[in-house]
C-alpha cells in the first residue's frame, strides 16, 4: 500500500484533553473551549494531528460532564456553540482534526427523555430506558452492579418499577434495543457532523446492549477487597452482548457517509473479544481502544509477549492503536516512574498503530494527592477507603510557573501539582533534555518517517528486562530497543547481524553512536536506531 493510501486517523497522533483542566479563560478555576483554543498553537507546535475533547455537553454534572442532558448543547461552563464552532475552525484551520466524546450507553436523569420516561408506565418515552418489576420478595431485578458501587438498580416510587444504571443512579442506562433510542442518537451523531468534527470517542462502547433475559452475572473468583465492588462480579450479561456489534456497525455506516471519519470505540475486554468490534470486514469501529499498556504489567518479557499477541489477533487490514493514559486510569508518571515514562513515550510513539496521548503526559505529569475533602470523583466518594478516585489524574495542566500555573486566575476546581513551579511547559519548552523536548522530538520524527507510522512490525528479542522490534517501510528500517527496568542490560540478539545509527535516545549522550550487534544499555534507556541498509 502507498503511502497515501493511509488515512488521516491512521498516521496522526491523537491527544486527549479534559476539557476542565486543560485553560481556563474566564477566571472561574475550570478549563473551557476558549483556553482550548488560546493552546491550539501549542499542540501543533508539538506535532498533535488530533484532538479528542472529553464531554463538553450540558450537564448536572455529576459525573462531570458524562451524565448529559442535552446531546446538541454546550454546557454554559464551557462556553457557546459559538465557541466550539470557532475551535472546530481554528483547528482545522491549523490542519489538526477534532474528535467528542460521545456518551450515548446512559443520560442524565435530568435529561427530557428520562423525565418523560419515569413520568409514567404508559408513556410513549417509557422503553427508552430499562425498566424492570421488583422480585416478589421487593428485592432489585437481579445482581447487577454499579460501577461506581452498590447495586445497579434504583426504584421509582412513583412508577413502582426499578430503572437501571450501570453508574450512578443520576445515570440511567438508555435501552438501545429500542429502534427509537438508535435513531435518536444517531440524530445526535448527524448534528456534530454536519458541524465539523472527524468523528467520536464512544463512551463505554461494550456496555450498550444488555442480556435481553436481564439473567444474574456470575461471581468473580478472583475478587479481592482491594478492587472496587463492582469486581465482585463478572459483567458478562450486563455488557458485551452479540448484538451490539449491530449497534456499532450501524455508527460506522452513519459516520461513513460523511467521508473520512473515525469511530473509536472504549472498551476494557480481553484481547480476543476487542478485535471483534472491528466488526465483519472491518465495518465496525475504526479505533477499538487498546487499554494493554495501560493495564499490563510494567514488565519487558509481558508486554512483549502482548504486542506480539495483539499483532496476531487484529483482522486483516485491521488497524492497531495505543493507550498510555486517560482520564480514568493512573498517570503513567505515577505508574512506572519518570525515567521509565520517557521509555514509555518511546514505546508508544514507535509501535505500530495510532498512539493516543493524554494531556500533561508529554511533560511527565504525575497524580496529585487529592485529600478527603477535596475529593469530586463519584467514584471515589462512592467507595471511600479504596482510594479509587480518579481526581489525580484529572488535575489543571501546568503552563509555567505563576499562580496557579497559568492555568487560571483564581484557584482551580483541583488543586495542581506540588512541584508545577518546576514541571510546566514554559520551563519544559526551554530545556532540551526536558520530557517535552522528547516527546516533540520523537513525533517530530515519527511524522518525518513513514516506516514509524506506517510500516511494519517485526519482534526481534526481549527477555526479561528488554523489548526490541523493527519498524520498515520500503528500504527504510528502524530498530527500536528499550530497557523496562532500571539496572543494566544487554542487547544480544542471535542470528541476526544489526548495525546502525542511534538517532534519537532517552539519554541524549547516545545519540550518534553506533551500534554493531550487541549493545549495553543503561537503566531506564531507549533508542531509536536507523539501520543500514
């Protein structure tokens, strides 16, 4: 395949950004559309060719901006339609696409489709979301959970029927097995579309569809109090259902019809029921997210073994992708270190498939200790003891060094970073041995070398310490290797005669040496090697 035969979603760099923590422009301590748009000049500085903006709809808020009440609004918090219509232009503008979360498995409760719904049995509204009878005893429907704790069911006095929630109760699920409920979304979909944007991330995509007998899901065996309840169980009648490869499959002819547009789906499945959702002819979605890097264990030999395994199970001319972190998962700063997380920008950026960047990564932001009171997580409310608030990793980005970082005026909605007054971009910007410097300069050469973006995959040796592969397009070929630990370790590849240039290497005094077969590598060390023909 040439070159030009890859789409824009296949060679471009995907960076998230929550939309609360990102700038804030009017002062009131939470990021907004207008700040987004004030650091557009920033993100294609660094090379971004995508930006994925986390929910920015009207809302209770009480799962941030993931329970809406109205699909084809701002909410005021963010700004206008105005503004979004001005950051859609402003970024295309600068040749950078733009992607929303779209949230289509629950709404608000105070959404006008759920009010409808719960204002009686006999109204046109009332299968648009799960309604169930009490058991005869009085007890829920059945043993489903809530991901954010207790059982998945709340009764409606009024109505005398339990309604469903995968998450909080103010989140009822949608009943997507009801054709009204697919084209009302699927409205929502045309309406962002014909505004501009590229496509959509899909809010937990595999949870859409529920067992149509609502059967009870089995215990967990491995469920320890450790993990949050919602582990007790297995989910495997209350999500990931057969039929809602349907769903999916009608999104991709929706958004197909719009010309070259992206689907991305969330969805936290072992490997071999991820690919599914590319779907038959890969019809499905474009992007089923890859969480492995994000859940695995920070462990050569184990991520190895998954990439490899990965590779394997995609469909033909399925596309690959990869995940360091969002906003729901630890800070990969926080979860292998820094020195490991400039290894870990190296991986990301030179596997094959669409790497997706979480804001403040490409300056090694960390979580942030949030203290009791100044918890706003539902899910760490919910479930207090396991710390298993996701307020950490969703702390204001830092962009120098005044007040508040620069990311507001007035104190923020959560506190930043002890140490913003040192790790910020301003700082960052200026200093060429910085995580930013290195996360640009690595997309700057991905974007320069087609074999990084788009060429093939090709293991050549790991073990317990270290992973390597080849990355080739044409007569160009690159060696990547990478020392997951921080002791030494060598490069000993049998049966295979290697040389080349190191053009880019987490310790910069690397760069320009040879390499001829074996190499040494030092603690948490990477590089990126041109290979000679």
């Amino acid at each position: 395949m040439e070159q030009k035969g890859f789409l824009w979603w296949q060679r471009g760099i995907i960076y998230q950004i929550y939309p609360r923590s990102f700038q804030d422009t009017n002062g009131d301590g939470i990021g907004d559309l207008k700040g987004i748009i004030r650091k557009l000049e920033y993100l294609h500085w660094l090379g971004i060719d995508v930006i994925w903006v986390s929910p920015i709809y009207p809302s209770p808020m009480k799962d941030f901006g993931y329970d809406i009440s109205n699909y084809t609004d701002v909410h005021p918090l963010f700004g206008s339609m105005a503004d979004f219509d001005e950051l859609i232009t402003r970024a295309h503008t600068l040749g950078m696409k733009l992607i929303l979360d779209l949230v289509p498995n629950h709404t608000s409760n105070e959404h006008p489709w759920f009010i409808e719904s719960r204002s009686g049995r006999d109204n046109p509204k009332r299968d648009w979301y799960i309604w169930k009878d009490a058991q005869e005893d009085g007890s829920v429907p059945n043993n489903w959970l809530s991901v954010f704790g207790g059982n998945a069911w709340e009764w409606d006095e009024q109505t005398r029927q339990y309604y469903y929630h995968a998450f909080l109760k103010e989140q009822p699920d949608l009943n997507w097995r009801n054709p009204e409920v697919q084209q009302a979304m699927y409205n929502v979909m045309r309406f962002w579309l014909d505004k501009g944007v590229d496509g959509f991330r899909i809010d937990v995509m595999w949870h859409m569809i529920k067992d149509s007998q609502l059967r009870d899901n089995p215990l967990n065996p491995d469920y320890t109090d450790l993990q949050a309840d919602y582990n007790r169980l297995l989910p495997v009648y209350s999500t990931d259902q057969p039929e809602v490869h349907d769903i999916v499959r009608q999104m991709r002819t929706l958004v197909d019809n719009y010309g070259e547009k992206v689907i991305i789906g969330e969805i936290y499945l072992p490997i071999e029921k991820l690919v599914v959702y590319y779907g038959v002819d890969n019809l499905g979605a474009h992007l089923p997210f890859n969480f492995q890097l994000l859940t695995l264990p920070w462990e050569a030999s184990k991520i190895s073994s998954a990439i490899d395994a990965y590779e394997a199970a995609l469909p033909i001319n399925g596309w690959p992708n990869w995940v360091l972190g969002n906003h729901d998962q630890q800070r990969i700063a926080s979860r292998v270190g820094l020195a490991q997380a400039k290894v870990a920008a190296m991986l990301l950026l030179t596997l094959r498939g669409t790497p997706t960047i979480y804001y403040g990564e490409e300056i090694g932001m960390k979580d942030v200790p949030i203290e009791e009171d100044q918890i706003r997580d539902p899910q760490g409310l919910n479930m207090p003891g396991k710390h298993l608030s996701r307020d950490p990793e969703r702390t204001p980005m830092p962009w120098d060094s005044s007040t508040y970082g620069g990311f507001s005026k007035e104190q923020p909605w959560l506190p930043l970073a002890r140490d913003y007054k040192r790790v910020n971009v301003q700082k960052q910007q200026d200093d060429p041995f910085s995580m930013l410097t290195f996360y640009r300069r690595l997309i700057e050469i991905r974007k320069k070398e087609p074999a990084l973006s788009i060429g093939s995959y090709r293991p050549v040796y790991s073990n317990h310490q270290l992973l390597s592969y080849i990355r080739e397009w044409n007569n160009d070929k690159f060696l990547v290797i990478l020392n997951l630990t921080p002791g030494v370790c060598y490069f000993t590849p049998a049966h295979i005669d290697l040389k080349g240039t190191i053009i880019i290497a987490t310790h910069s005094e690397l760069e320009g040496l040879p390499l001829n077969g074996t190499f040494g590598l030092g603690g948490d060390e990477g590089i990126l090697v041109k290979l000679e023909e």
